[in-house]
C-alpha cells in the first residue's frame, strides 16, 4: 500500500473516531475546553484563563481626568496534561480497502478503541466532582424518584451564585436518568413538541439544565470516621490562603477523611470538600478544605460527613476546564504518524502505525489534563 493511500487512511479514521468519541463523553463535551492547538509532551503544563467577578463602584463626577488604568484581573488556572493513554487495535486488509471507499465504515477493533480511550477520558472528568462543595440530596437515595426537586434544588444554588443561565448541565447516572423518564416534566414531550425524547429516549434540556446521562458517574466512597470536632477555634478571615482554601485542624477521627469527602460545621450552614488530610496524629488530622470559611468555627464544634453517595453533577460549563493538546510527532522512521483535532470540539486524537515483523501495529493516544476550576458553579447532586 503507497504511503499516500496509508496517510489517507490514517485521516479517515481519525475523524470518524472523534465523531465517536464526542458522543461517548458527556461531561468532556460539556465542560469548559481549551481550545488551543500547539503541540505538547506528556508532564506539560499550560495555563488556561479563566474569568473572575468584578465589582460595580458609584460614579463621582470631577474636573481632573485619572490617567490611572485598571490592572486586568484575568487570572489563569495551571492544568497538567499527565493524562496519557492509547490503545491498540487490528486491521485487515479489507479494513483498509472499507474504509478508504465507504464513509461510514469504523473497523469493530478501532471503535473499541474509541470507546476504550472515551471511558478513560470521561471516568477522568467526571472524578472532578471532588472540587465540589454544594450539595443537593441525601446520600444513597437516588434521586428523582417522585419528583424533580433535585433539579429545582439545583437550580436554586445556581441561581445564588450568580452563574450564568446558559449552558448548564444536568449529568447523572443511569439509576436518575431512569427515574427522569418517569416523571412528566421531562417524560411527556409530546407537549413540548420534542420527539427525540419519544424517539431516542434523550431527555433534552427541561427545567434549565441539559439533561445527560453517563455511564462513568463516581461513586464517592468517605473515608472519615469517628466523632470529628474542630481543634481550637478558629475565624473565617484569617483561615484563607491566596487559592480561597482553609486549613482546619480537627480531631476525633478513628480514619482520617478522603479526598472529596463533604462535611458540614455545627452552626454554619455552608458544605465544604476535602482537598486533602494529613496522616493521623493520634485522632487528629489537618484538613485542607474548600471554600474558605463562610464563618467563625468554635473550639470543639462538631463536623458531620456526608456518608457514601453517587455523585451526579449539576454544573455550568466554566466549572469545570479540560485542556487536550495533540501530542508531537516524532521524526522516527519506523512509524507513520498523523494527528487530527476537531473543529468542533476542540478534541486532538493522534494515530501511529508501525511496521513489526510482517504486521503493522496501529495505536491511537490522546493527552489530556483537568480541574474543577470554579467549583462555585457546580452542584453535586447526591444519589
């Protein structure tokens, strides 16, 4: 086969697999994604802008012009691309002669592949949850089993924080989306002339949130356990560091809590996430928890976890930021190598084919990275 012919191949498949790939990761398609292109190498970092709140001051007429100018508050977020994986897969002969003339060919081996990668990815993103502090629900009880308030709930801490009423997401897992179905705000769509829902069982967006489901939703498992009080007191507005966390000192743990775990504090309405815990002294564990206190914590003031949840997502996009880079080639002649990124997306998928013992070995990687870079705009709905 002529090279041209292989490269030509190599295209193909990339854009059919991004195609698959897109519908098969939810909560990579609705986050926040950069879009850049340059090329990088696994370990990287790259610093995405993300936006900040301003403030509104009275206007004060005067005589004297200020040539003072506003210092620019955009603030960048620096993400890892240590996020690396590929996957092998098999091609015949008549494999490549299928995808070369017909458009709508995927080999089965390359789509497991795509699906392969797609898992990693969205399983990736949606472990995010763990930046999230708000939350809505109980705990092991799924939620939509009557009613939609978890929605309207959702809604509610939204709206709060003043997040933007476009482009919010609804993503749960296949236990909620069932119940979703059962319910007439979002079942009966033939009064709301949708019939993708009759159709295809899309849910769609109702109730100011698009409604998706995916099958990589994390099950959060907690970790503290024991009768945790606040060691010393301490005051909101010493407690914060320049990132808005705070550092609590509690005691009392028989096992220290686990990243992602959400507590609340005797006489403070707030939740908050754990960052991270330090190995138990005694009974006790330094915290780093997210947000910054919403108050003063008394000496001995009781923190009650939240126990084991399904933790479904409501979010707008800016919550979360995925950043993809297309990995760089390489001047080995052993391998032809070809990268795609999709204009639509922003997704960079790269294909290698290299030649062993009479057999080609093909492989597809992605590198990615990811955070929860503005968990004010994000809900965890428990289920």
């Amino acid at each position: 086969m002529s090279n041209n012919t292989l490269t030509n191949i190599m295209h193909k498949l990339l854009g059919r697999g991004l195609y698959s790939y897109r519908a098969m990761t939810p909560a990579v398609m609705t986050s926040n994604r950069d879009y850049q292109a340059d090329a990088a190498r696994h370990g990287e970092v790259v610093n995405v802008p993300i936006s900040t709140a301003k403030t509104a001051t009275a206007v004060t007429p005067s005589g004297n012009r200020s040539d003072t100018l506003p210092g620019s508050s955009q603030k960048t977020v620096a993400i890892p691309l240590d996020q690396w994986y590929e996957s092998e897969f098999a091609l015949t002969d008549k494999d490549k002669k299928e995808i070369d003339k017909n458009e709508y060919f995927i080999p089965m081996d390359f789509h497991e592949s795509v699906s392969a990668l797609a898992e990693k990815a969205e399983t990736y993103v949606s472990g995010l949850y763990v930046g999230s502090y708000n939350v809505v629900g109980t705990a092991s009880t799924t939620p939509y089993a009557s009613d939609t308030s978890a929605s309207i709930n959702c809604r509610k801490f939204l709206n709060q924080n003043n997040v933007p009423k476009a482009d919010r997401t609804m993503l749960v897992d296949n236990d909620a989306g069932a119940n979703m179905l059962s319910l007439a705000a979002f079942s009966e769509a033939d009064k709301s002339s949708d019939p993708g829902l009759i159709i295809d069982g899309e849910i769609g967006r109702k109730l100011g949130f698009r409604n998706l489901e995916s099958n990589f939703i994390q099950t959060h498992t907690t970790g503290a356990a024991g009768t945790p009080l606040a060691n010393g007191a301490q005051t909101a507005a010493s407690a914060t560091d320049t990132n808005g966390t705070t550092t609590l000192v509690v005691d009392g743990f028989t096992t220290k809590p686990s990243v992602g775990d959400v507590f609340s504090i005797a006489g403070n309405s707030q939740t908050y996430t754990v960052l991270s815990s330090s190995t138990l002294s005694g009974t006790e564990s330094t915290l780093t928890i997210q947000p910054e206190l919403a108050a003063d914590v008394a000496d001995n003031a009781a923190l009650t976890f939240i126990g084991d949840h399904v933790a479904n997502m409501a979010y707008h996009r800016d919550a979360i930021t995925y950043a993809q880079r297309p990995l760089e080639g390489s001047d080995s002649s052993a391998a032809d190598i070809e990268y795609t990124r999709d204009q639509v997306s922003g997704l960079s998928m790269r294909i290698e084919v290299q030649r062993a013992h009479k057999a080609d070995i093909w492989s597809i990687d992605m590198l990615y990275g990811g955070k929860m870079t503005r968990p004010e705009a994000s809900v965890r709905l428990l289920g």
